[in-house]
C-alpha cells in the first residue's frame, strides 16, 4: 500500500522506488498493480483515499481513527470479527449508507451490528473481510487470514484478563519484589478459580463456526478434575484424622488411613491417565487437574506456541472414550458431583 500511494500519489517511478528497496522493478510493478485491482471495492478505494490524505497532507488527521490507532482498531475489529465468525454471518454495506451492518440469518433485528465504512474499509484492506457478492448491496464475508488474526486478538485479551485475575496488584508489585538476598519462591497454583482453561477453550471456534471443544470434551476433563480433587481431599482428611487420633502416650500416629471413596477416585484418575498414555496425560494432568494456562504448559513442556490446544484436544477425545467405554462396561452414567 505504502509503495502504490507513493506512485500513485507521490509521483515517485516504479525504478525509483526499486532502488530505494534495492529490488527489482517488476516486482514494484506487481505490488502496484495487486493494490490497483483491488480498488474496484468501494471500501478499499475509500480506505486508500483517506491513507492518502493523511499521508502526504501531514496537517490533516484522517477522517476515521482505525487509521491513526492500531490499539483502536484492534477493539473495534474484535468484536466484528467475532459476529463474522459465526455459521451464516455477512457483513453488508449499501450504496448511500454511512454505515455497514453485520447480519446473520435467523437473528432478530435487535442482534444486528452496526459498523463504520471506515472500519470495514480499513479490515478489506487489510484482508480480514472479502467481497463475495458485489453490486449495490455488497457482502464481505471473513478470510481465513481473518479467522487467524480473531483467534490472536482474542488469546491476547484472554492472556490479559488470566494474568489480571491471578496476579493482580499489578500497579504496586515493586514492593514486592524480593530482595538479593531473598531466594525467589515457586509460585502455587490456584485453585477454585471462575474460569478454568477448558472453559476458555469451549469458547473458541474452528473455521466452520463450531465450538472447539465440543460439550462432552469438556465434561471429560472435569470429570477427570473431579476425581483429582476427591483423591486430593481424601488425603487431607486421612492425615487429619491420623493427627489427632494419635495416642498421647507414644507420641507417634499412625499411617493414615484413606477412604473407600478417596481411594476409588484416586483409582479412577490413575486409570484415566494411563488411558491417555505418555505426552497426552502431560497437558491433561496441567490443564484440567492443576489449572496451568496453555502458554505456562507449552513452555515447562518445551513445545512450540499454539500446539497446546490441539494436543488437549486430542488429549480429551482420548478421556472420552475411556470415560465411555469404562461407563458402558460399568452399566451405569457418572455425573460430576464437585465441578459443573
């Protein structure tokens, strides 16, 4: 875009603008004529008209903000490209209107979304949204370039939201920051919190507008996190027990001694993991039983970034069909009694 309004606009040659990126001119050419093209799109032609405007007018701001803010853009596109996401959703801009609309068939009118050309033009440049129906009621529907920069937007608010909730104190963590001689202490994990990272997976969606992780995927890492917990507070309650029933003559307990129930459901968790075997039950233990992030576990784990979720996918299809093969051999459907 940069190099065709220097041509376009500036006067600069094809050959000049070649020596200056010390690249050949007919590679110019061809990014020139690719954004030429592409002005055929009402919303790109008007798009480039204000990025020229701002650009070689220095005194004039452009007309919309997304230009002038990266911050801006990237608030206002997320919640487009989060209606465009969805099964049937256009986004549909008329010849006269000052604004576009996001639709979606079988919604009711309360549901539609009101966007600025100034907006949707600068997303088609960009080439999050496409023009597949042109004329004088056009419809843009989202790219898979789109869907992608969605899922980062939406990681990158997520991660935010995690690293508020569990951290905080976030303006004041210079006092508290350990002194040399202090030795830095493992940080715990929490526990109890109002979101877990099964459920932030469930919230996101695959290219065809389906849930990531459908319903029963997730019932299965919470199981498996419920039998976790039982065997946890089983534990807790055997050493209890054992401290205070001990014997004031001999001063030593006895081994504690576990529950039925803390026993079958340390029994079942064992089970689950074994079924998962090695590498599966890794992300599933840290995930669904100890509540790590996907980026806390793909790092201590040494995988590359975004391969987390699809190895818990798989990890919990896996869950799944033990937890149905084991209820089916049982005779009997398990319903989460903690978690739920």
């Amino acid at each position: 875009m940069q190099r065709y309004l220097d041509h376009t606009e500036g006067g600069c040659s094809i050959r000049q603008l070649a020596r200056e990126l010390k690249c050949h001119p007919s590679t110019v050419l061809r990014q020139i004529r690719r954004v030429e093209n592409r002005r055929d799109d009402p919303l790109i032609d008007c798009a480039l008209g204000e990025l020229a405007a701002a650009h070689f007018d220095r005194l004039a701001a452009p007309k919309f903000q997304h230009f002038a803010d990266s911050a801006t853009l990237r608030t206002a596109a997320l919640e487009v490209l989060a209606r465009l996401c969805q099964s049937g959703a256009i986004l549909a801009v008329a010849d006269g209107m000052e604004k576009a609309v996001v639709v979606r068939e079988g919604d009711s009118a309360m549901s539609k979304l009101a966007v600025e050309q100034g907006l949707a033009g600068n997303m088609a440049l960009l080439g999050w949204i496409s023009c597949t129906r042109p004329g004088r009621l056009r419809r843009y529907h989202i790219t898979p370039m789109g869907r992608t920069v969605y899922s980062r937007l939406m990681a990158d608010r997520e991660n935010r939201a995690r690293a508020n909730l569990e951290q905080g104190f976030s303006e004041t963590q210079h006092r508290f920051l350990p002194g040399r001689g202090d030795r830095p202490k493992e940080r715990r994990t929490r526990y109890g919190l109002g979101e877990t990272p099964l459920d932030m997976l469930a919230r996101l969606q695959d290219k065809s507008g389906e849930p990531f992780l459908p319903r029963e995927l997730v019932d299965a890492g919470k199981r498996l996190r419920e039998d976790f917990e039982l065997a946890q507070v089983g534990d807790h309650l055997a050493q209890s027990r054992a401290y205070f029933a001990a014997s004031e003559g001999c001063g030593r307990s006895k081994p504690p001694k576990r529950s039925a129930a803390s026993k079958a459901a340390k029994k079942r968790a064992a089970a689950a993991m074994a079924a998962m075997g090695s590498g599966l039950n890794d992300i599933a233990l840290r995930c669904c039983c100890h509540l790590e992030g996907l980026e806390a576990a793909e790092r201590h784990l040494g995988w590359s970034a975004r391969s987390g979720k699809i190895v818990l996918r798989i990890a919990l299809a896996q869950l799944k069909a033990f937890y149905d093969e084991t209820d089916e051999r049982l005779g009997d459907s398990h319903g989460n009694q903690l978690i739920g």
